[in-house]
C-alpha cells in the first residue's frame, strides 16, 4: 500500500507561483510513476504531469508546459510540482497519484491518490 498526502495550496494572484508537494509512505518502488492531476468545479480530473520514481523522465500537458516543472527527492520520498506564471483557469484541487503499472495520462492509471490540495488563482 502506498499513502499519499500533498501539501502546498493555496491562494495567488496571477502570474504568481506555488509549490505543492507530495509526501509518499509505503511501498514505493523505482518502477513507479508518480503524477500530479488537477480537477476544477464541474470538469473531469485531467492530467498535469508525472515523472518516473527512478529516473526523473517528466512528461506534461501542453497547458501548463513551461510554467510548471515537476520534481522528486527520493531521500526525502516527496514529490513537487513547481507552479510558476499561474493563470486562473489553473485554479483546481491538485491530486497526487502513484502508479505500479507505468506511465499514462487517464485517472484509471493510476492506482493510489492523496487527498487533494486546493490551488485558487485570482484575477
């Protein structure tokens, strides 16, 4: 099993910048991806970016490439995501996600969740 619990929210104006982090206990192995999913009020949880436990190969969604930079600290078993130039349509609660069985870009591929942190973005 695997816990995780992500910190890091809340409020900024535009073009501002956050850092959320992920603090993951239990079981993680080098072959997990860890992701970052954001869902805002009356949409579907989509995809942010994610990086290999391991190896740090990163992939992003073309909204937030090149504002947003994801990161881990193995030592510390934490995973961050780097929020820079943030807009109000970022606005969203923020999910942590591990995944066992690799890299995807859908809720379902992922197998654990934090419990959300909430990121509001003035105008």
């Amino acid at each position: 099993q695997v816990q995780l619990v992500e910190s890091g929210g809340g409020l900024v104006q535009a073009g501002g910048s956050l850092r959320l982090s992920c603090a993951a206990s239990g079981r993680i192995f080098s072959s997990y991806v860890m992701g970052w999913f954001r869902q805002a009020p009356g949409k579907e949880r989509e995809f942010v970016a994610d990086i290999y436990w391991s190896g740090g190969s990163t992939y992003y969604a073309d909204s937030v490439k090149g504002r947003f930079t994801i990161s881990r600290d193995n030592a510390k078993n934490t995973v961050y995501l780097q929020m820079n130039r943030l807009k109000p349509e970022d606005t969203a609660v923020y999910y942590c996600a591990a995944s066992h069985t690799g890299r995807g870009l859908r809720v379902r591929d992922f197998d654990y969740w934090g419990q959300g942190t909430q990121v509001t973005v003035s105008s």
